[in-house]
C-alpha cells in the first residue's frame, strides 16, 4: 500500500459518523468501503437528476466495465499524466511449484507479487477513457457531432487516504461530448452552469472555479499550468469536511487530445474536439449528508421533493 493520507479531525469524525450509521461499510483499506441502502438510494437518485438534466440532449447511452485494455491508457499518455493514480491487473500464470510458493506467501500475508504477470488490463480512472476509440472507430462523426452517457461508472484511483470524501474507488457520472470545436466548448461551459443550478437546487452551497487535474512531477506543473490559463478545467465545489472545499464535478475540455489519439474527425474530415463532464456521485451524496445531516428523512422539504418527489 502507498503512502496514505491523513485526515483533519473533521474528516474523521465525519468518516465515523459515516460508518455508524451504515452509510459507508468499512473494509480495513483507506478508501475502500461499502454502502448501506440509505447511501445507495441517495445516489441512484442523485444520478436520476443527472438523467433528467441530460434528457433534452438525447445523449447516446454506452455502458463499459470498470476494466480497460491496458493500451489504452498507454495511448492516452495516462503513465505521464497520472503514474501515481493508475491501477493495473496482474495475474498468476506459473506452474504447481510457483502456485505453491505463492500460497504460502499469501497464507503469511507476506508480498507475493513476484509471482504476477502484468495482463492486458488497467482500471478504469475516468468513465469517458473508453468512449473516444469507441466512437472514433465508426468513423467520422456525424453533422452537429455526438453526446455520449456513459453512465454512473466505476473509477479507480490509487490514493488511499483516511478522508471519507477521498476514495479509491467511486462512481463517475460521465457525459462526453464530441464535435466541432466551438460547440463542445460551448457544451462544457453551458453544462457547468447546470450542473452548478442542479446542485443548488439540492441545498448545496456550491460555487464554479477553473481547476487543475494532480498532475504528476515536476512536467505536470506546466500541464497544470497551462490548463489554468486556458480554462480547460472547471469544476463544482461544495464544503464537505475538511479545511477545503472539495470538487465535487468537473467540466473538462480537451481541445484535439483524444482526436489526435483515435483519429476522432468531424463530418468534413477537420479534426474533432472533445469535452467531457464528471459528477462524482459519492462526493455528492457525502456534500448532502455533510449539509443536511445523516437521515434524510429529516432534510428540507424542498430537497426532498427534488430527490424523492415528494
Ligand atoms: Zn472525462
């Protein structure tokens, strides 16, 4: 396990309350947990929202596994990008007597790794990875481009941290968008204005900021750099616990990244810009018990009837 990050008083007693009243199940493992019915109501309905507020774009619905071929998150630069948040699957392809080392090693809770072999897969980290070479291999996109939902998804990211807003597996809510490249930047910016009203109208206090992605070293500081000047990056931040607020979705435009990775081409052949928008579903549901307290019967009536109807 990698170094983990500590947490303020107030994340931690927000993290037991968390588990106390079975909203989060706890593994062992920093950011790693379960979720009881009350949390899982909360979010499928947070995601119905996110449904209702993507509906008049008719978005093409995709779904993927929460594994990806390992290429592709080579192709996409990811190991540059992000080497310290990438998860990888390796498994065991040895004889008897390998098997038996390795068993014995596990039996001890000792390192059996060097009996692993890398395979062809990687964890997902963003829902939107899997939708690029997935529509660039139709072809040209059509007139006026493509909105793709790719659902509430599972994403992996190797941060453990005692911080219960900070997991290492959670669900992405990811719409992506791809065209020409004034109407994908326009989609990213309208979209973070709804996203911000969708929020508010939950009871969040919640407010829009440029943003940056943890790029890693000293080569990432540039990337961030970059992407603050040019407004790539915004997001949704509401207080959770903690001295920060926590970015609770993002609005991200990519300009011709994924385009010039998968030969993403508009109807004419001009190359295609891409967007995507991530609603990080658990952050979400932990802004709302964090605000409105940890049984949902009791909240405001009108974030009730938001989320419940009635
Ligand atoms: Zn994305």
């Amino acid at each position: 396990m990698g170094e983990v990050r500590q947490a303020t008083a107030d994340q931690a007693a927000f993290r037991d309350e968390l588990i106390q009243h079975g909203l989060f199940i706890a593994s062992g493992v920093p950011g790693l947990y379960g979720r009881g019915a009350t949390f899982e109501d909360i979010r499928n309905r947070v995601d119905a929202r996110i449904t209702a507020a993507a509906q008049a774009e008719a978005p093409e619905s995709m779904r993927f596994p929460p594994l990806l071929p390992r290429k592709q998150i080579e192709s996409i630069g990811y190991l540059h990008s992000f080497p310290h948040l990438a998860g990888s699957v390796f498994a065991f392809e040895g004889g008897e007597d390998e098997a038996l080392l390795q068993s014995e090693r596990a039996d001890r809770h000792e390192d059996w790794s060097e009996f692993q072999r890398m395979t062809e897969l990687a964890l997902v980290p963003a829902a939107c990875y899997p939708v690029y070479p997935a529509v660039a291999a139709r072809g040209p996109l059509p007139v006026g481009g493509v909105v793709v939902d790719a659902g509430g998804a599972w994403v992996f990211r190797h941060e453990p941290s005692e911080d219960p807003a900070r997991l290492q597996m959670f669900h992405q809510r990811e719409i992506v968008r791809l065209g020409a490249p004034e109407e994908v930047r326009t989609w990213r910016d309208d979209w973070s204005e709804r996203g911000l009203a969708l929020l508010q109208s939950l009871g969040l206090d919640a407010e829009r900021d440029r943003a940056t992605d943890p790029f890693f070293g000293r080569g990432g500081r540039m990337l961030a750099a970059n992407q603050r000047s040019q407004e790539l990056k915004l997001e949704l931040l509401v207080a959770i616990a903690g001295d920060e607020p926590t970015a609770v979705a993002s609005f991200n435009y990519h300009q011709d990244h994924f385009a010039a990775i998968y030969g993403l081409a508009q109807h004419d052949g001009d190359v295609a810009h891409t967007a995507c928008l991530g609603f990080g579903q658990e952050r979400i549901v932990l802004a709302l018990l964090r605000t409105h307290g940890v049984d949902p019967p009791s909240w405001p009536a009108e974030v009730r009837r938001e989320l419940w109807g009635a």
